[in-house]
C-alpha cells in the first residue's frame, strides 16, 4: 500500500493560527472544553441556524459566512465526534485556519442515539448540506467548492454526507434536491464499515463493544442495514477526494477500517491521501502533529479539482 508520506519543515512558534481543533476530535466530546470562535472582519455569524425539523426537534448548525464577498466563498461543513451518543457542536474550534483562506463554516448538530437510533445521524447530516446547497445564494456559498470533514462518528458521518452524492436513501426529511455533490472529504479516524466494526476482531487493543451497536439498536444484528449506513458501501469511481488521517494505535475505531477505506478508494481511482499517525491514538496528537496535519488538510483541499480551477 502506498501511502503518501507528509514531513513539513515548519518552525511552529511562528504561526498564528488556531491549529489545535480542525484535526482534534474524540469519541468524548462531550467532556470537551468548549471552544469561542473568534469572527473575523467581514464574516457574519448565524448562530443556531435550523437547517431541519423532525418532529419536535430543531437540526441546528452555526454558520459563518461572508456576506459582502465579490464571489461565492467555499465552505467548510464540520461535524462532531461523539460515538453518535454524545458531543455537541460547541466542542468545535479552530476555524481561524479556514477563515483565514476566506472559507466559510457550518459547525453541525445532529440527533445522538439516545435521542434517535441509525439512521437519524446521517439523515441531519444529509440535510444539513441540502439545506446549504439550497440556501447557497443567501449565504454567498460555492456550491462547487463545498467540503465535509468531521473526526471519530463525525468522520463517519462525513463520509457518508459525501459519498452519498445523489444517492437519496437518507434524504427523506429533505427530499427534492438534486445534483448534491461535494468537492471534498476529510476523515479523521472515522468508521468506515459498521458492520466490520462490530464483528470483526481487530486485536485485543480494539475495543468489540462500541457506541455504534446502540446507535443500532435493534438493527444492530441486521448485516444489510449496518452496510446502508457503511461508507465503504458508497465508494465508486465518481466519489469526491478524500483525504483520510488516522493514528496507527487508535484502540477505538481501529486502524484498519481507514485502510480498508483506502484500499477501496485507490481500487476506484478516487483521488486519496492517507495520513498515518505515527503511534497516535484516537486524536488527542500533540499540539506539533495536529499544526501538521490542519497544514496537510488545507494543502489537500487546495489540490482537489474544484479548488484548482
């Protein structure tokens, strides 16, 4: 396997942007200090924007955007890790590094599984860049230069809000939208097969009982179901690049899910890099890994086509 070696020679102490959250998450978010996002001149904040309703709950997202820019921004869709059961989107930070390229923000909320089991959590998602795609104009977005990113479940979830594309299994509480793509995804030691997840031995450091059989429930046993909400079920020759981070110790979702992940996307000719973390966990890099890794994410998203042209 052939994974594309990133060594930057950087003295860090210089630099001054945020770089501590955008490739920081972990299956706790919950028990994260909340992060303020400082605002740059220029750009507006919507803050709790509700992006869909299911019943009684409101899907909110923060958005910040630039309203009086000459063209169209690119914007960055985030999501939340958690283990699809805890984590708020108030956890996330960081978002200087991209306010400084001029890319916009959505920081997403989605329903937990106490709340609302599979597919809940792709179906808010899903909505979420729907409800961007359709509200592009409004809030000055690129349609063509939109990316997902998310770490842990949220790099799950990024995947699956990608590789989806037109693929509407899941849009059913926003239905009518067509030509739904993205120009990239980052997946930050996401799960990439649920049903492997749960029924495969990875080795003893690999926890077998995780978060993903509740966010199951009852349809933790149903092979066919656990592939619907798998990435790898999605992957084909058309899917958006995707660059995919993952320490090589991580003891919660294991480092193989990426490398099958990877395997697959290469197999189709889909534009990937695959960043290997030495040693590293599940996130929690020191502060000098995560300054390189946000440097491999922005020089990743300026070399996908769309950023390109």
């Amino acid at each position: 396997m052939n994974k594309i070696p990133y060594i930057f020679a950087f003295v860090f102490g210089f630099m001054i942007f945020d770089f501590t959250a955008i490739a920081q998450e972990s299956e706790s978010s919950s028990a994260q200090t909340y992060k303020p996002v400082v605002i740059p001149t220029g750009f507006k904040a919507n803050i709790d924007e509700v992006y869909t309703m299911v019943g009684d709950w409101k899907g909110r997202l923060d958005l910040y955007f630039q309203p009086s820019a000459t063209q169209p921004t690119p914007i960055i869709i985030n999501i939340h890790g958690g283990g699809w059961k805890n984590g708020v989107k108030e956890t996330q930070g960081g978002f200087s590094t991209f306010f400084k390229e001029g890319y916009s923000v959505a920081n997403v909320e989605y329903r937990m599984s106490p709340q609302a089991k599979a597919p809940a959590a792709v179906e808010d998602v899903r909505c979420a860049l729907i409800y961007l795609i359709n509200n592009a104009q409004k809030f000055n977005i690129d349609v063509n230069r939109i990316v997902v990113m998310g770490g842990s479940a949220g790099g799950h979830l990024a995947l699956m809000t990608g590789l989806l594309a037109n693929n509407s299994i899941f849009d059913g509480n926003c239905p009518g939208t067509k030509n739904i793509k993205v120009a990239a995804i980052i997946d930050k030691y996401g799960c990439s097969d649920v049903w492997a997840k749960m029924y495969t031995n990875y080795g003893p450091s690999v926890r077998k009982n995780y978060n993903g059989k509740e966010w199951l429930g009852d349809k933790q046993n149903d092979e066919k179901f656990a592939k619907s909400v798998s990435p790898v079920s999605y992957v084909n020759k058309n899917s958006p690049p995707v660059l995919i981070i993952h320490g090589n110790a991580d003891s919660s979702i294991a480092y193989n899910q990426s490398e099958v992940l990877y395997k697959l996307l290469k197999e189709k000719d889909v534009q990937t890099t695959f960043i290997t973390v030495e040693g590293g966990g599940h996130g929690k890099f020191t502060k000098e890994k995560n300054a390189e890794l946000n440097l491999a994410i922005l020089n990743f998203i300026k070399n996908v086509p769309s950023f390109k042209e």
